[in-house]
C-alpha cells in the first residue's frame, strides 16, 4: 500500500467522521503521507463514464426529504463536476437538472421530482471508484485533476441536528 483516499462526503456527520479519522489512523500507522480526500458524490459519477455520455446529476440521500447533489459532465476523460455539491429538498432543484440523467439513490427516494432517466449501477460511491478517481486525480489524468483531491476533512454542507445545550 502506497496512500490512503476517504471519501469525505457529503454524508452523514458520525459517518464522516469515522471514516476519515479510520483514514488518518491507517495512513500514519503505516507510516504513509496523509491521506487525500474526494467528494463521494464525483466517485458516484466516475462510476458511469464509460457508460454514459453527457451531463448527469447525482443525487444522494442527505435525509430531512433532501438530497445531497452535483451536477456533471460526463465524457471520454471523466466526470468533470460544474456545479454542487449542494444539499436541497429535490423538487427544488431547478427544473433543468431535475430532468437530467441521475445516479445515485436520490433517483429512487424522489423519482416524482427527479424525472430524467435513472443510470444503472452508479447508487452509492463504491470503494474501487474512489480509490481509480483518486490515483486519476493524482496522475493528472482527469479534467478536475487541479482541484479533485481534498484535504481528508468531512464536507459537512449543513449545521448538525445536535446543539448544545443553553447550560
């Protein structure tokens, strides 16, 4: 083993956190360099380059009726990101990415408000899509290679349901 990739999310705030911190624990154990990070949602859309062309939106379960979202292009070189993530109930997406080609489970959870056709296979962020985006990502072969690989910090992308209590 010669690095260490998380997914840092958007997620789950406990499951964020345990998996970088899983993360962190490996690479120093086995005295590698800090792991990188990517955004799960990108390793959702390199799963159907290959299989798709065009533009896609990825759609994964953020809870509260919401999704946690992107938008891409899919083409011969990857999945380039053009805008998210970002975290929205799915009917108020705008009606253009609505109807969009979707991967992710958001697909499934929301299909009266994400109306484009459902891809095949590309669910969840599998391990091996992670792990390929990243070593892309580091050769410098993909079209987001100047800005894909993050630092390993959970992409929290709204404030948790826990507080602190006023005492």
């Amino acid at each position: 083993m010669t690095a260490v990739v998380c997914g840092v999310g958007p997620g789950p705030f406990t499951g964020l956190r345990v998996g970088v911190v899983t993360a962190l624990t490996l690479a120093h154990s086995l005295g590698l360099p800090e792991p990188q990070g990517v955004c799960s949602l990108d390793a959702v859309a390199h799963q159907v380059v290959g299989a798709h062309e065009g533009e896609i939106l990825v759609a994964t379960d953020a809870r509260r009726r919401e999704v946690y979202w992107a938008h891409y292009l899919i083409g011969s070189g990857g999945a380039r990101r053009l805008a998210g993530p970002g975290v929205a109930a799915a009917a108020d997406l705008p009606g253009r990415l609505r109807e969009l080609p979707v991967a992710g489970r958001g697909a499934s959870l929301y299909p009266e408000a994400l109306t484009g056709r459902v891809l095949a296979g590309a669910t969840d962020a599998r391990p091996a899509a992670l792990a390929e985006l990243a070593v892309r990502l580091r050769a410098g072969d993909h079209p987001d290679a100047g800005s894909g690989l993050l630092p390993p910090e959970p992409l929290y992308l709204r404030r948790p349901d826990a507080v602190e209590s006023a005492r």
